[in-house]
C-alpha cells in the first residue's frame, strides 16, 4: 500500500504527459486523486488499529504513526478536494484564452510533483530523506507559484526558491548535527530514523542536539512561513493559482512544520523538559503573531491578505507545541486540521471572486454577495471563521490553545496572544468588509457564479469546518489524542 501511495501521483505526471485532451487531464487528476485518497484511508484504519503501519522497503523507510497520518489525511483530502475545484477553475482560464491545453498539462503534471513530494515527506521514517523531501518540495512547487508567468509571478516564484532553498540550506546544517549527536549510539541500521532517535534520545548528544535543533527550526521554519524568514510567503501565496495557494496554505506549511515537531519531541525528551525548545518556539511563534498582526491591517490585496493570516496560524500552532502541555499540544494539532480546511476554503474562493473580477485590489472588489453569491457568502462567512469567532472549528482550537497556556500558569503568554489575536481579527474585518457592500465602481460586472465545481467545494469546506466546530468524530479524536502521546511522549 505504501508503494501505492507514491507511485500514484508519479504515475499520474507520466499518464498526463501521454495525453493530449483537458477533459483526459481532468478525468486523470480525479481518479489519482480519489485512489490516493481510498489508500490513505485504509492506512489510517492500519494505524487506527495497529498503532504503526512500517513496510521494510530499505530498512523501515516508510512509517506512518498517529501524528503522520492525520497529515497525511489532510494533504490526500484537500488535494482532492482542489482536483474538483480545477475543473471549472482550469476550464474558465481556457475558455478566456488565458492558458491553453499544453499549459493545463503542464500544470497538472507540476501539480502532482508537488503532491508527491508532501506524501513523501509524511511517509518516510529517515530525518535525512525527509529534508531532501523538502527541498523537492521547493523544487517541485517553484513553478506552480510563477505558473501565470507574468513580472509578478516569475519574481514571486524567485524569491520563493531563493530563499526557501537558503532556509533548506540551514536545516541540512541541522541534520548533520542531528546525526553528529547520535554517533556511537545508533551507528549501523536505523542512522537518522526518527523511531531510532527517538528510541535513543537519551544516549544522544544534548549540546549538539541543540545546536541540530536551532538550525532545523530556522531552515525548516523557513519553510513553514515563520517570521522573520516569511518574506516569501505574501508574495507566493498571492501570484499562485487559486488552488496552488490552497494547497501551499493548507498543507504545505503543516509538511513544513512537520520534521520540525518531530525533532522537538527528540530534543525535549533528550532535556527532560521543554525549556529549550519552548523558549525559541514561543518566541518565533509570538513574532509570526506580531507580523501577521501588523501587515494584514494594512493590505490592500485579499490575497496578500490571507496569506499574512496563514503567518498568524503557524504562529499560534509553533506557540502550542512551545508549551508542550498536552492538552496545548493536542489544541496544536487540532490548530493545524482547522486552519487547514479553513484557509484552503478562502483561498479557492478568491481564485472564484479572481476569475469573477479580474483584480485582486480589494477596493475594486464590491458588491461580492450580489455579484457572487454562493462564493460572497462563503468568504463572508470564512472571514469571521478564522478571525475565530465561534461556533467555527478555528475559535475551538484557538480557544483551547488560549486555555491550556492560563492553564499553564503562563498569564502573561495568554494575554499577548489574545491582544494580537483581536488585533488580526480587526484587521481582517476592516480591511475586507468594503468587498461585501462598498458600491462606488463604475465597472459594470455581470453578476453569475463562474466555477460551479468550485462553488460545490467551498460548500463542502464550509459544512467541514462548521460541524468539526461543535463535534469531533471518535476515530478523528482518538487518532489526535495518540499523536499528542507521540510528541509528548506519553507525559
């Protein structure tokens, strides 16, 4: 099964390469991803029941526990769920001569690159292949972000690789210093599996180990769009198309976080405490907050606008895992499931308010509801979910986070994520709410949904993100309650 969870979207890339028509491409798109879908979801029922799923392919290259697999579900779901979308997103662009059948080829096969390397990077049990997962993610996405291949999307895509493969650069520093710590403790078979860290955290080096840790979450922190190393982010997450930036938001950034939490959980447990980890995670999740804050009450762009929003969520999910409480570290991988459907819902809705209003200026955007109304609605709607308000699933996971940092006896942490947390809210809701009933254009647009497979999917999201607000299925919760163990440890 694990090699059908890797060769599926390889072998999409080569199929879509062989075929000449849009409609093969679409049909192709949708059955790779509904077949990486059903054995994704037979892999959790492995994990559900089994605890670990391994498969010895070189030693135990492929590894899926509770944390992994709940990654795993969300790139495997919202990619689907975007496969749908592109349908009347790729067909509206052809139908407005904007691409042609070779670039939706092109697009698609760049596409599936990028699923597969967040798939891999999930399933691998070695530090070493996760990293070089990671730059091929980098590799892989560069131009699905410069994809329009205009002045600002090519600019985008160079700074997005420039500095992503600075940051990638810094966190194969780190690896090495990871393996330098475990010399003479896990020589031979297992080198740089994590289960074998892990297992051996205690043998291992703790002055290297630390300094491994500081050049990991800044490379890969690079990555997942954290502040200071977030510059790329804005410009990439705005230039991409619709669904790239879905995907970029909704599931990159967590693939990002991932081998970073990961190596916290060998760090903390090497230390016999969270001090050291919590101190820079905190820190750097507090200064994601800070810039989120600032820069989204002053934008002028709406995708500008969510991609700063994506900076405030990796924040309060760094910040979680920083206290290392279960009850914050559970909040953060619930943080992460929620402000993945969410964000993804807001970024394919803006391709649809996009295509609909050819600008991406939030002044020349107005009468959305009017104009689009299931879209308008929705965007509405998904604002106010992750600003937090209740009863959607972002104000559960903040608001859980927001506890178990009072709970922690750690009031004055709380405080300032609560001051910033209203502070992004404001911005959000001053900056877009012109959208919505401003009527001063002069522009005549013809009101008229125009990607009804997208209208279709952003419903879908928001019936997710609505329910997982107030309820969380058993199997959903005990999969979240054993990754929590994982990272923690069992504390």
């Amino acid at each position: 099964m694990g090699l059908i969870l890797w060769a599926a979207p390889l072998s999409a890339i080569l199929i879509i390469f062989l075929t000449r028509t849009t409609r093969m491409h679409h049909i192709i798109s949708i059955a790779v991803s509904a077949i990486v879908l059903a054995v994704t979801w037979f892999l959790t029922w492995k994990v559900m029941v089994e605890g670990i799923v391994e498969y010895g392919f070189i030693g135990k290259l492929f590894y899926l526990d509770a944390f992994s697999i709940i990654l795993l579900n969300l790139v495997v779901i919202i990619s689907m769920l975007t496969a749908i979308y592109n349908i009347g997103y790729l067909n509206h662009e052809k139908k407005n001569g904007e691409i042609g059948s070779n670039r939706i080829r092109l697009f698609y096969m760049l596409l599936y690159g990028f699923i597969f390397t967040m798939v891999f990077t999930l399933t691998v049990n070695n530090m070493g292949l996760m990293w070089i997962a990671v730059e091929a993610i980098t590799l892989a996405s560069t131009f699905l972000v410069g994809f329009h291949n205009d002045k600002k999307a090519v600019e985008a895509a160079w700074k997005y690789v420039i500095i992503c493969s600075v940051g990638i650069a810094i966190a194969m520093l780190g690896i090495v210093f990871l393996h330098i710590s475990s010399l003479g403790v896990t020589d031979g078979a297992g080198v740089l599996d994590w289960t074998t860290l892990y297992g051996n955290a205690d043998k291992l080096n703790g002055p290297v180990l630390r300094f491994a840790f500081i050049f990991i979450l800044i490379g890969f922190g690079t990555k997942a769009g954290l502040a200071p190393m977030h510059t790329w982010l804005p410009d990439a997450h705005s230039q991409a198309p619709s669904s790239v930036s879905a995907l970029l938001s909704g599931v990159l950034l967590n693939t990002s976080l991932y081998p970073i939490i990961r190596t916290v959980s060998i760090v903390n447990k090497n230390m016999g405490s969270s001090a050291f980890t919590g101190r820079l995670l905190i820190g750097i999740g507090l200064l994601s907050l800070a810039v989120a804050a600032i820069f989204i009450i002053t934008q002028k762009d709406y995708k500008r606008l969510l991609a700063y929003s994506s900076i405030e969520h990796i924040g309060i999910i760094t910040i979680a895992m920083g206290v290392f409480t279960p009850a914050a570290v559970f909040a953060g991988l619930f943080h992460m499931i929620n402000h993945s459907f969410t964000k993804s819902m807001l970024f394919l809705t803006s391709g649809n308010i996009l295509q609909k209003y050819g600008t991406r200026e939030i002044v020349k955007v107005q009468r959305l509801i009017k104009v689009l109304p299931f879209s308008g609605t929705v965007f509405l709607i998904g604002l106010f979910a992750i600003g937090g308000t209740p009863p959607f699933s972002v104000f559960a996971s903040e608001f859980s986070i927001l506890i178990s940092i009072f709970e922690d006896h750690r009031f004055i942490l709380g405080v300032t994520i609560t001051v910033l947390l209203t502070l992004v809210f404001v911005g959000i809701v001053s900056t877009l709410f012109r959208m919505f009933y401003s009527d001063n254009s002069k522009e005549n647009v013809t009101p008229g949904e125009t990607n009804k497979y997208g209208v279709a999917v952003i419903v879908i999201m928001l019936i997710i993100i609505s329910i997982t607000g107030l309820y969380m299925p058993e199997g959903v919760l005990n999969l979240m309650v054993n990754a929590q163990n994982i990272i923690t440890g069992g504390i």
